[in-house]
C-alpha cells in the first residue's frame, strides 16, 4: 500500500514554496499526495487562490473554510478553533501516514495540534528561524516541538531546532524550499507578464508586499503610509504592489493599498495575489523587491536581486548581502531604495551568497519522506 503523505497549505505564499515537493509526491509511485487546503486560498477577499492550485493540476482532497471576516486578535483566534474543528474531520476521512506542514502561521498552527493529538506524524519545514516582530515566531517554535521530522533552511536553524529538545538525526538542513524555483521553475518575459496581469509594465518597476508586524509595536498602517509615501519618491518606477495576508490588521491596509493605485493607475497595480510563476518572473526582472515579506529575504537574493526589509518584521532573520534593512520611516525607505537602485550595489547582489541553499531541497525532503519509517514516539534531546 503506498504512504500517503498529507501537505498542507493556507496561504498564496506558503504553496509557491511547496509547489515543487508538491509535483514530486505527484509524480511519484511510491507515495500518495493528499493536499489539504485552507485559509486565505478559500477567501474571496484574497483572491481565491485555490482555483490556482487545481489549474497547476493539482486534487484538492480537502477544503476547510476557517477565516472570518475579521482581522482583529478576537477574530483570529477563533478562525485558529474553526479551522481546528474542520481540520479534525480532514485528518479523520483522510487518515495519512504523515501531514507536511510549512513555517509559522496560525493556520498551520490548527491543523498541526489536531494532527498531535490524532497521533499523525508531522513533518516541518522551515523551522528554528527568528521573526521577532510577529507572533509567528512562537508558533514556529511551538509546532517544531509537535512534529517528529525537521526540515530546515541553514544549519543555525538545525542547531536551534536540535537546542530545542530535537534529536539531530531527525533534522536535515535542506536548505529553503522556494529556492528550488531558480534552477526548476520557468519565468516570463516582460512581454508576457505585462500581458497576464493586464497593465501596461515597463522596466524599471519595484515588488512590493507589506504585512502587519503583530507583536511588536510596529503601527502597520503608520508603517503602510509611510512606505507609500516614500514609493512616490521613485516616480520613474512602476510598482506591483500586492496585498498583505491575513494576519492582524491586514484589513485595514487593503484601502489605502488600493486608493494608493487608484489615483496613480498608470505607475502602479495593486493585485491581490500574484501566484508564485508571475510573482518569480516579476522578482526576477524587478529593480528592487520592497517590503517585509520573507520571501525578500529567503528566496530574493538567489535572483540577484535587491531587497530592502522594512521594520522589525523578520528582525533575526539569516540575510544575505543584498538585503538592505530600515526603519519604517519615510526617510529611511527612501534611502535605503536609493541605495538599492546603485550600479554599485546592484552589482553587489549579482554575487551574492544566499544563505538558504542551492536549490534542490524538495528532492531531498522527497526522499526522506519517502523512506521514513513511520515511527511516531520521540524522546527529549538534551545537549550534553
């Protein structure tokens, strides 16, 4: 009988990341791919990014509904027990040898504490990384602790990962997912996306992704405002400027995201959700990547590319030398883009060393899960 492997995703960037372990449990004989979706992917707010994942020829085994329509702290937490109580009957009809999950949401927190409890092994990725502005970084830390295998992205994170009470031979530094997209995932042409998107894109433009900081005192709509405002000192770039997630306080950025766009319709496209094959080509052919988003700072850099990291979102963060970090202040943003947009330091990025790997590390997770064993009961590492 194969083993049947469960992945869960619930978020537009969190699947651009397992897309390609995706493909490999697909086209494998050897296991079953179950795919579990939930979150932002089912909400009509951010896109209804499912119907993405059945075009890209996926079968969506389960979907559960968990968001309100509420970003308040309130409002979360009880979207974490909605999902909670659906992902209890996925598991339940679907019943996999193991569940895959990936870094730090609170939707991945639900189904991983129904997974513990329903003894379903779990698989992590992207554990023992710091973001000290968002209460993402407890959770990481908290399902780490719940699951049984570990893939990380360098080998600090193993270390931490290993400092937590997890035993080293149950931890594999593969390094980051997402980074298999440069050698494995086609890009478009600027033709092309122009076309796709429907805009008029031109070269220069910038990407630019905000979300809330959720846990330290980081405005997000200060923060927001700011950023946009520094944005209007680059007049000869355009912007693709997408919309935050789901977490505290994204709402209310979503507004003045759009009227930002609106009275600039010629330099600027506000998009719900670029998907990962057209946010990789725009990434790839940007003068810049702006924002606090993770992917600035785990897959930008393996493009050459430069980032400038706002805030304290992903405070602790590995970053390689192409990522610029500022405050969330006007002048601040506006030199530090400046800085980015030199001869200079756009040739600094051009041979920068990413420190999140070369980009095979879906093969490698692939392999593991394919020969794990099914045990279930761990002990406490301790360090000696």
């Amino acid at each position: 009988m194969k083993r049947k492997i469960a992945v869960f995703t619930g978020s537009r960037a969190e699947y651009g990341l397992l897309y390609w372990l995706m493909k490999d449990l697909q086209s494998s004989g050897d296991v079953e791919l179950q795919l579990i979706v939930s979150g932002m992917h089912l909400s009509p707010e951010f896109g209804e990014t499912w119907r993405q994942i059945t075009e890209d020829g996926f079968n969506i085994d389960a979907k559960v509904e968990m968001l309100l329509s509420s970003d308040s702290a309130v409002g979360i937490v009880k979207s974490i027990g909605v999902g909670t109580l659906g992902f209890a009957d996925a598991l339940d009809r679907l019943r996999p040898d193991i569940l895959v999950v990936l870094g730090d949401r609170f939707e991945t927190l639900a189904i991983a504490q129904a997974a513990l409890i329903m003894r379903i092994p779990i698989a992590h990725l992207h554990g023992g990384e710091i973001t000290e502005g968002a209460y993402d970084d407890a959770i990481r830390h908290a399902i780490s602790k719940m699951a049984y295998l570990h893939f990380v992205a360098a080998e600090p994170y193993r270390q931490r990962v290993i400092q937590m009470g997890e035993a080293p031979e149950r931890v594999f530094n593969v390094g980051a997912v997402g980074v298999d997209h440069l050698l494995r995932a086609p890009k478009m042409s600027i033709e092309q996306l122009r076309e796709n998107l429907g805009f008029d894109l031109r070269s220069p433009y910038m990407v630019v992704t905000y979300h809330p900081v959720t846990l330290m005192a980081e405005d997000p709509q200060e923060s927001f405002t700011a950023l946009l405002e520094a944005l209007d000192d680059f007049p000869e770039h355009q912007v693709i400027l997408t919309y935050p997630n789901a977490d505290n306080g994204g709402r209310a950025i979503i507004p003045m995201l759009e009227t930002y766009a609106r009275s600039r319709p010629d330099r600027v496209l506000a998009i719900q959700s670029l998907g990962f094959k057209r946010y990789l080509s725009a990434i790839s052919m940007a003068s810049v990547v702006v924002g606090n988003s993770s992917s600035g700072i785990i897959e930008v850099p393996a493009f050459g590319i430069p980032t400038v990291n706002i805030g304290v979102r992903q405070k602790g963060r590995l970053a390689a030398d192409s990522v610029l970090h500022c405050d969330p202040s006007i002048d601040s943003i506006k030199r530090n883009v400046h800085r980015a947009l030199t001869p200079e330091f756009g040739a600094t990025c051009k041979i920068t060393i990413n420190p999140y790997g070369s980009g095979n590390a879906s093969d490698a997770i692939f392999r593991i899960l394919r020969d794990y064993d099914g045990t279930f009961h761990k002990s406490f590492f301790d360090l000696s």
